[in-house]
C-alpha cells in the first residue's frame, strides 16, 4: 500500500502540531482539516481544509482522494470522529489512525473505565466496518502524557 497524501485532523494541538511538521519534513502532501472558526495557523507547505465535522459531505470533499487519515483531536471531541471514520471509509481512504494516543485502551481492564467508552466505540466502529473494505487501521497507544501543560502547583502556592 502506497501512502502519500495524508488528512490530519486536529493539526494545531499539542499532538497534531509536531506530527504535522514530521509528515511534512518526510514528503507527505498534506491535507489539515480545521474548523470554520479555528485560528491557528499551519504552515505554508501544508494545504488547509475547513470542514464542518458534521457534515457528511464537508468531510467528503475533504478526504476524496486522501490515502490515510490521521486524527489527533481532543479526547473531549474524540465522538466527532464517527462521522469522519464513516466519511473516510466510504470515500476510499486506505489508512486511518484514530486518535487513539494515551492509555493503552487494548488492556481488558482499561477497557472496563467509562472515561475510555468514546475511544472504544471508535475502534468497535473501525473494527466492524473496515471489514470487506480497503481501508485498514492502525492504533498508536504511547501512554499518558505528563509532560503537556500540566499546571504543576509548588508547596507554597498550595500553602498560602
């Protein structure tokens, strides 16, 4: 399978920001999908979409003649990626990577934890209707970020 041009969706956050910049220092033609009403900025060697993630057929121009889908949106956001799952297997994209990043969803027991029931359904949804398709899927669990701007309180603050 030949992967070339590549949609991202959620480019302006801690997570899509870098893999933006790596799919495009590897040669990528790269698709960011953004909101109407986004002001982030993206680089000039990126081609930017604003779609509206709850139109069916705003996605679906967007990701006509797309090769993978990588989404990195928000955990609170992540049931917005139904619909683009949906639009992105019917408009033919061969790979998609869910946003998936953080805990390790796969482990029974974590699997069990109710802060976890979007991610999961997003996979029962990948799982299910990938099948007889050309699109395949691949998660990528990496563990919780600490690092991400987390407020750290010293002693004092919490003292005073």
């Amino acid at each position: 399978m030949s992967i070339s041009k590549v949609a991202l969706a959620g480019a302006g956050g801690n997570i899509g920001a870098p893999i933006l910049k790596e799919l495009i220092d590897a040669g990528f033609e790269v698709t960011v999908l953004t909101r109407p009403d986004s002001a982030s900025t993206f680089p000039s060697a990126a081609r930017v979409v604003k779609v509206d993630y709850d139109s069916e057929s705003s996605l679906k121009d967007a990701l006509s003649g797309q090769d993978a889908l990588i989404s990195t949106i928000t955990t609170a956001s992540v049931s917005q990626q139904h619909k683009l799952v949906d639009v992105a297997i019917s408009a033919g994209v061969k790979r998609i990577i869910p946003s998936e990043f953080g805990s390790d969803t796969l482990n029974p027991d974590n699997r069990k934890l109710p802060v976890f029931g979007q991610k999961i359904a997003v996979q029962q949804q990948l799982e299910e209707k990938t099948k007889g398709t050309q699109t395949s899927y691949t998660y990528f669990i990496n563990n919780v970020f600490l690092d991400v701007r987390i407020p750290v309180y010293t002693l004092s603050q919490t003292i005073s």
